[in-house]
C-alpha cells in the first residue's frame, strides 16, 4: 500500500497519511514527468493543480483511491475511475464557509470600492474620496447562481447585510432549466456571485446574450471557476459599461499572463484562488480527505459524505 502526493497537504493531515502507508510526494503536480513507482500506487491525492487523469490512472495497476482535498472535482477524471471501480474521495462543503466569506469580501471591496480607494491612497492620492463611488450593500439585489453549500452560505451571509438574495440553481431541470432562471433574472439583479461547478455544460457559461442581459452597471462576482466565464466577452461588458465590475479568485486558465486582459482591467480585482486557504479551512479539508482514504483503504468505510456518488 503507497499513497502518492501530487501537491503537499497541512501537515497534520500528511502525518495521518504517513502512519498508515508510505508516501511519494511528486516533484512537482504533474506527475507524468518523473519516474516514480507507480505499480506500487494504491491511493492518489491532490489539491487543484494536479490533473489526476486517464493516463495517470492506467499507470497505477493497483489503484484503489483517488482522493482531492477539497470539493471540485473537475481535476479528477470520474470516467477512468468508474471504469476501474477505483473510489473517490473529496471533501465537499468544508471550505464553503470560507469561500462564502471571500465571496462577500469582494462584494464588498467592489460594491464600496474598498479596493480602489484603497490603492490609490497608498499612491498618496487622498483626493480620490472627492470622486468616490461606493454604495451600501443593504438594499442591493443579488443573485447567487447556485443552490449548493457555498452559495447557500453566501446567501445567508448577503442577508445578513439586508440584501434582497434570489437563488439560482438547476432545480432538477438541468442547464436549461439553470439558464432560464438566469434570464428571468439577471436584468434585475445587481450582483451576480458563481457557486457552481465547472463541467462541459456550464463552461463559459457566462458570455454571449447572458452578459448583454445582466442589468447596466452590475457587479460579477467569481469564486467558483475560472472558464465559467468567457474571458472575451467579459472584457466586452466591462469595457461597454454592461458591467461596473468583476471580482474573482479564479481566472480562466489557471495562473494568468502578464498581459492578461483582466488582470489589467482598471474595474477588476483577482484574488489568487485563495478563498479556501484559510488556516482553519486548509487544515480542516487535508484531515478530512486523508482519513478518509486511510479508511477507504483499510476498513472500507469511509465516510459515506466524503466518497463522491454518496455511497461507501
């Protein structure tokens, strides 16, 4: 029995790895690129970088487990690992506390120009408050796409500032049925936050005749995944006015280019994927994910919440 590390862990939940099997860590997150013992592999554990794949998955003969600390999955391929009867571990809901606070973090930094204002006296400009913008968040009409634990966490959070907080999910009808309840509601909506996972039906998502129907001078806010968003119709909408703002802690494609248009964006403010990095967060998802594949791969009774699919 080997667990392999494709990225480093809390160090108390890699203790707990340690005392029931050897580790390999892996020089850097993809894994393909180095020589290491993968007919030896039971288990595989990552965190967002490392892309746990088909090809990865037929190198490990004896694969019982792969495990993602955290709750997105789309680094993960379900497919080869259902074909195998391989289990999946994650750690869905633990972060959604903290990633709801980042969330209402950048509502706030946006909304008030908390950022902004803040940039530009540490550039010794205190004038700027002769032109500020800001606006109180009670009152304001969000739109949380995505019924999940993080968007109802966000929800409750919004309410507690007196917003007025409609919910969009899927509802059992699907995309489709996501998609009209977005066109029912974005044209009154005056921030939009993303809760909702990454997959071939809701990748860029947001871009086209959805942005064009957002109401003029709304706030788009992404903690969720970057490619929700087409990058080029986004700037479109910042540029026209459709949009006063885009916060987020994801960007499309991962690690962005120094050129990169929304990063230079004057109305944008990217956070580097840190939502769910909280200490008490950060430690809370490792121990959760690592005892749980210990257990998958011992007793076989993990915790039926932490194996995707719901059943252990």
């Amino acid at each position: 029995m080997t667990i392999l590390m494709l990225e480093t862990i809390d160090d108390d939940a890699m203790a707990v790895l340690k005392n029931a099997a050897p580790v390999l860590v892996s020089p850097s997150p993809d894994a393909h690129g180095h020589d290491l013992p993968f007919e030896k592999v039971t288990a595989i554990v990552t965190r967002g970088l490392g892309q746990l794949d088909r090809a990865l998955i037929e190198k490990c003969p004896d694969l019982k487990v792969i495990a993602r600390c955290g709750a997105g999955l789309n680094n993960l391929d379900l497919v080869a690992a259902a074909e195998r009867d391989i289990r999946v571990i994650h750690a869905p809901g633990i972060n959604a506390a903290a990633v709801a606070e980042h969330a209402l973090m950048l509502m706030l930094m946006t909304v008030r120009n908390g950022f902004g204002t803040g940039t530009e006296v540490k550039q010794e400009n205190w004038a700027c408050r002769e032109e500020f913008s800001g606006d109180d968040m009670s009152g304001k009409r969000v739109c949380i796409v995505g019924g999940g634990n993080i968007g109802q966490r966000t929800a409750e959070l919004c309410r507690a500032f007196d917003m007025d907080v409609t919910i969009c999910g899927r509802h059992g009808k699907g995309i489709n049925g996501l998609k009209a309840a977005l066109t029912q509601h974005l044209p009154d909506s005056d921030i939009v936050s993303l809760h909702i996972p990454l997959s071939p039906e809701t990748r860029h998502l947001i871009s086209g005749d959805l942005l064009a129907s957002f109401k003029a001078g709304a706030v788009l806010i992404n903690t969720a995944r970057g490619e929700l968003v087409h990058t080029a119709d986004l700037v479109d909408a910042l540029n026209g006015g459709q949009l006063k703002a885009y916060a987020a802690d994801v960007i499309e494609g991962g690690a962005p280019k120094s050129d990169d248009p929304i990063i230079a964006h004057p109305r944008s403010v990217v956070t580097p994927h840190v939502a769910a990095l909280t200490r008490r967060t950060y430690r809370a998802m490792g121990l959760f994910t690592a005892r749980n594949v210990v257990s998958a791969l011992t007793d076989g009774n993990p915790d039926p919440f932490s194996v995707y699919g719901g059943t252990a």
